[in-house]
C-alpha cells in the first residue's frame, strides 16, 4: 500500500519536504499527481509513502501512527531546523 500526498503549493515543494523529511530519517519518493494544476508538470507536487518497507521490519498500527505524526510535524514546520533534525 502507498500514499500519495499532493503537497501545498503555499508551504513547499515535493522536493522541500522530501529534504525535511530525509533529515528526520523519513525516507519518501517525489511524484506528480496527474491533473493538480498547482504547479509546472516537470515539477514533482506530491510526496510518496510506501508501507512495505516499515511493515517488513515489523511495524504495526502503533508505530505507522508515530510515522504520521512526525510526517505531520515536518510538514507543518518546513522552515524549523531543528524540528527536523534526528532525534
């Protein structure tokens, strides 16, 4: 299973939170999501979560949860430096 997330156009690009999120130690994939006019077609406007690798290494509902909520924060302080370092 996969989520995709378009990206707001008001607070980065796919490439800005898949920076934040690399620094946290969150590993995603940038993507277009076809028909979003929120940005160029060559520029990436939405981000990928893939389930396999983290169910694989026995993460339950639990722990997707704490995922979440770390994408959530990254996110929502794309220009804070240090919530996005590893902690």
């Amino acid at each position: 299973m996969s989520l995709l997330h378009q990206t707001d156009p008001e607070i980065s690009h796919a490439l800005d939170v898949e920076e934040a999120l690399s620094k946290k130690g969150i590993v995603v994939n940038r993507n277009t999501i076809p028909f979003a006019d929120t940005h160029l077609p060559r520029i990436a406007n939405g981000i990928r979560l893939g389930t396999p690798a983290v169910t694989s290494r026995g993460f339950g509902a639990e722990e997707m949860k704490h995922i979440a909520s770390l994408v959530v924060k990254v996110i929502t302080n794309i220009g804070d430096l240090d919530i996005q370092e590893v902690s």
